[in-house]
C-alpha cells in the first residue's frame, strides 16, 4: 500500500513547481520533508542482522512533526505518561468549535487565531469555574489539544480539553469537586467563548475582517462526561502526534489521483473518496501548524508550572471524597528505550553497522 509520502514524491515536485511561489515558507519546508523522509536524501543507515548476518539499508527520518511515518510511534508513550497523570476524580471532555464562517481568516492568520482559541475558551473555563453555582474557584486545571481537520482532511478547526471535575479552593487547602455528570453549562461557554475570541480579534486588527453575523450566532461547544478520564485520553491521544491523514488510510495514488479511506461520523463503515493529487497535497498543507506552535497546552494545577504538585491535589481530592491516600516513591523514568529494529529477512535483531552521507535525488513521476 502506498504512503503518504509516495504521494508527495510522486505528485510533490509537480505541486512545488506550479504553486511553490505562493505558498507559505512552513508548507513548502514540510512537503520537502516527507518527500525526503527515509530516503538516500538525507543520508543512509546500515544495519546488520545478528541472527542471519544479512546486511540492510534504511534512509533516515525526517523527524519533522507533520509526517506521518515518523510520529506513529509517539502516541502510545504520550499516553501511558497522561494516564499515569489521572486524578481519582470525574473527567469530562469539553469541545469549543468556531463557525464556518471564520475558517477563512483562521486559515489565513492561523498563529494568532489558533491562539485565540485557546485563550479564549480556557478563560471561558476558568471564568465559569469560579462561579459558586457551578465549581466556585478558577483554579481548576485541564489541557487541550488542537485540532484542525475533518474525516475528508477539510479545514475545521476546534480545541478538545481534558478537565477533572472540581477545583482547589481559593485558600488552596480543599477540593471543590463539581457534580459528577456535569461540569459547566455548554451555553454559558459559549458565550463567554464568543465574546472572548472577539476582543483577542480586536486587540490584532482583525476584526474587520469579520462578518459581524458570527457574532450574533450561536457557537458549538460540546461537554460530556467521561467517567475516570481513560476513554478520553485514548480518544485524543491519536490527535497529539498524528497528523491530517495516517500512511494506513492511502489505497492508492495512480493517474494522477489519490484515494484515501474514511469513515464518517457516528459510523464505524469505511468508505473511500478520490481527490486530484494536487488537491489532496493542499487538504494536507492546509493543516500544517506555524512553526513552534504548541498544539497541546496545559493549564492550571496541570501546568508545569502550577505550585500545587499532582500529588497534592490527589490528596486533597482522597480528603474530599474519603478515598485512602497512598503515597508511592518511585525512581525517576530512564531514558525511553528506542524501537528494535528487527530484519526483514528471519526477524532477527539489527545493529547498526554504520552510516552513508546524503545522496541527493532526482525525483520524477513513476505513474
């Protein structure tokens, strides 16, 4: 089955060529990534096989964050790390969408407005957090993920937040726990989300390039209950390393066009849609985040630099809710252990053998 790296070598220098003038610096780096990725392009590793003793060649990765083939293998330890993280409390999974009508501008300034997603909803958060009726403190914590695109790779931008059910106290020496199956009113959220992304527009000059029926409409935003917070965690653990659309999703790329599985909301049915290659390469492109972009960030008591340690809060959490407390030491992690290499010949382990320099290549149209 072809990746999407065959498609952006195949299709990629043709793409370059008619659009390259035009398109953003960070796009154009990325594309020459993937189409380099584990090929004599960036230099060549030899392995040898210690069970059978043949000899194989791997190019290197291009290691950047929007290739698919090189951040599959990320997700798992990301989870078993957030996992380790629960708190023994209610979890729910809060959604805030913006409306179609900005995806324009959004896609046009992404740094600043995917910055004012999140300033904007977590303060949404945080504000009705503090409301009495509901939590009575703001200081609550919770992360989110960014994430820009549909089940066809169209643009729909929208941030997922992770959030335990309660807050500490204002003293800082009590748990305010919410109900169990409800957070915050989605519609309140909405509001104070709307209103918030409005003036983080207007304090970047760019809400005159607004409809001002957007802000008249109402705007999506989802919460549900999500029990311990495992489910939801392994839900969103896929979208923090994987990109627009994984290599397994790629049934072909022939005659100038590529087809790609997909299902569609609500259904576990597999279905298939064939785009243009170069419409394909820009559904991909158009969810390239700017450089340096964090698309997970934490907030809170969840924050790096909270000054309640996690620990903490599981205490006053065990207090609250009359759980038993243990207090376990444990040594700091090692150093993550890197995939073994196995041949593909027996299966055998591989060492490497050593290393050929960059092999520059000319890339041309195999169809």
């Amino acid at each position: 089955m072809p990746t999407v790296a065959d498609v952006m070598r195949r299709y990629g220098p043709a793409y370059l060529e008619h659009f390259g003038a035009a398109m953003p610096a960070e796009h154009k780096k990325v594309l020459k990534a993937i189409m380099a990725c584990r090929t004599p392009e960036l230099g060549t590793v030899l392995y040898v096989c210690t069970s059978c003793g043949e000899v194989h060649s791997m190019g290197r990765s291009c290691g950047n964050r929007h290739c698919p083939t090189c951040q599959q293998d990320k997700t798992r330890a990301w989870l078993e790390n957030q996992i380790g993280r629960l708190l023994p409390c209610p979890y729910f999974l809060l959604t805030f969408t913006v409306p179609a009508a900005l995806r324009e501008l959004m896609r046009s300034h992404q740094r600043v407005t995917y910055a004012a997603m999140f300033e904007a909803s977590s303060e949404a958060i945080t504000t009705l957090a503090a409301d009495p009726k509901f939590v009575g403190s703001k200081r609550c914590g919770f992360f989110g993920v960014l994430h820009t695109w549909g089940r066809t790779l169209e643009y729909h931008p929208h941030v997922h937040y992770i959030v335990p059910g309660g807050a500490i106290s204002a003293a800082g020496g009590q748990w305010l726990p919410s109900r169990a199956d409800f957070f915050l009113p989605v519609h309140a959220l909405s509001i104070l989300f709307r209103a918030k992304f409005r003036d983080a527009l207007a304090r970047h000059g760019l809400l005159n390039q607004v409809d001002p029926a957007v802000w008249r409409q109402d705007w999506v935003v989802h919460s549900r209950a999500a029990g311990d917070g495992q489910a939801s965690l392994k839900y969103l653990a896929p979208y923090v390393y994987r990109v627009a659309i994984s290599d397994h999703r790629v049934v072909s790329c022939d005659d100038g066009q590529v087809t790609f599985s997909y299902r569609r909301s609500g259904s576990n049915r597999w279905r298939r849609m064939t785009l243009d290659a170069p419409e394909f390469i820009r559904r991909f492109l158009q969810h390239v985040l700017p450089s340096g972009f964090q698309k997970v960030r934490h907030y809170g008591f969840l924050s790096p630099n909270s000054r309640y340690s996690l620990d903490w809060v599981r205490w006053l959490i065990s207090l609250c809710f009359g759980l038993m407390y243990l207090l376990r030491g444990k040594l700091p992690p090692g150093p993550a252990k890197e995939p073994q290499i196995r041949c593909p010949e027996c299966g055998g382990p591989m060492q490497v053998l050593g290393y050929l320099p960059p092999a520059p290549l000319h890339y041309f149209d195999t169809s």
